[in-house]
C-alpha cells in the first residue's frame, strides 16, 4: 500500500520529468559532440552528415545577394531580442495581476537560460571544435567569420533562443506557436550564415531546452510559493492596516 501524500507524489514527478529532460539533454550532447576530447589543437570536422549539410546549406545561401549574411546575423540577433522582450512582456503581465505562478515562472526562465549559456561557454572550451567557415575547404560563409577561439561546438544563439522558447511555452502555453518557431530560425539562421555547423545548433537547442524546462519542473512550485509569500507582503503594504467601522 502507498502512503504517500498527493504532494510527495507530484514532487517525485516533477523531479522525474527534470531528470528526464537533463539526461536527454545529455544524451543529445554525447551523440552530437565532434571528438578530439583529450587531444592537441582545435577540432576541425571536414566529413560527415553535419558537414554535408552545412555545404549544402552554403552553396545555396551563397548564391544569394551581398546582403544576405548582414540579413542573417540582424535575423540572429533581433530574434533573440523578441523572445527576450516576450519574456519581459510574460513576467510584467504576471506582475500586473500578482500571478505568483507566472512571475516565478518568468523568473526561472531567465535564470536557466543564464545557467544554460554559462553551460554552453564551459562546453566551447573543453571541446575547442574549429568554426566551419574555416574549417571546411571551398566554401566561404556569407556573414563574417568569428576570430580564431570563439569555437563552434555548441552554438550560443541556438542554446539562448532555445532556451528562451521552451520556456515561454511551457510558463505560457498559447505561446508556444510563436515562440518556438522564432527558436528555430535563430538556429537555422546560424547555419545559413555560414558560422556553425547542423550539430552545433541542434547541441544548443538541446541544451538550452533541457536546462530551463528542468528547473522550472523542479523548482516551479517552491518558487511561486515563495513570490506568493512576497506578493501577498506587498499587497498588505499597500493596503494598508485595516480600519475599525
């Protein structure tokens, strides 16, 4: 017979589901990671599925105007600028109608997409993969090419968009159709500049995924009872003590 609480039993599935995504998360990295762990010099990966793609992608993008790699960095960046000003939007509205749930959400959305691209900085330096763009003879990438040891593996932009777009769709549902989409052209943005390889992207976005999705399942609820808690403070400030009739 299980004598658990209802509570005891949903804190072991949220810890359930974070250890899930963190070990999927996990999984990806080890399945997409290039090699040369433990060896001298920057890893330069020539051959194979990813490299394919990204000379496929290029011989297609590099047929386009002069402009097209200004276009893709602004696309890059702006993007990531959106899904952060939504995140704002998320966490002022929750403020607005003194949503503990929601405001702690938006709250652990920031800092797990900070946890994850402090992950992906630590990540770049342990595995040192060369960017394509200088790797990858005979293609020449349409934006500028990052100086030599700003390394490839995994993509930044990708983790932070990512990141930022699986969190707003699992804090805010009904924005999962805009959010995640903007995630994804970030990444795809990235290739078609010419900067990053297909596995760097989809290492980022797997990152960035399971480190935010796996702290707002398991520290969602302590966290909006401690903003309720901070909350209902401010609206007793506010009020006031109560008059005697």
């Amino acid at each position: 017979m299980d004598y658990r609480s209802p509570h005891d039993a949903g804190h072991d599935r949220r810890w359930l589901r974070s250890l899930m995504a963190l070990g999927a998360g996990a999984v990806a990295l080890v399945l997409l990671y290039p090699g040369g762990l433990g060896k001298a010099g920057p890893v330069e990966v020539t051959g194979g599925p990813s490299a394919a793609v990204y000379r496929a992608v290029n011989g297609v993008v590099a047929d386009g105007p002069s402009w097209t790699g200004a276009v893709l960095d602004l696309a890059a960046d702006g993007l990531l600028v959106v899904l952060g000003l939504l995140l704002a939007w998320a966490g002022w509205a929750a403020v607005r109608r003194r949503s503990a749930r929601d405001l702690a959400g938006a709250v652990l959305v920031g800092v797990g997409t900070v946890v994850a691209y402090a992950s992906s900085e630590a990540l770049k330096l342990v595995v040192d993969e060369e960017r394509p763009c200088r790797a990858v003879g005979g293609v020449e990438a349409v934006a500028d090419c990052p100086p030599a040891g700003d390394w490839s593996f995994p993509s930044n932009h990708a983790t932070l968009a990512v990141g930022l777009a699986v969190g707003l769709a699992v804090l805010l549902p009904r924005l999962a159709a805009l959010a995640l989409p903007l995630g994804a052209v970030v990444a795809v943005a990235r290739v078609a500049a010419g900067v990053h390889y297909p596995h760097d992207v989809l290492a980022g976005a797997a990152l960035g995924a399971a480190v935010v999705a796996a702290l707002m399942w398991s520290v969602g609820p302590p966290a909006t009872r401690a903003v309720a808690v901070l909350v209902e403070r401010r609206g007793a400030a506010e009020t006031g003590p109560a008059r005697r009739p």
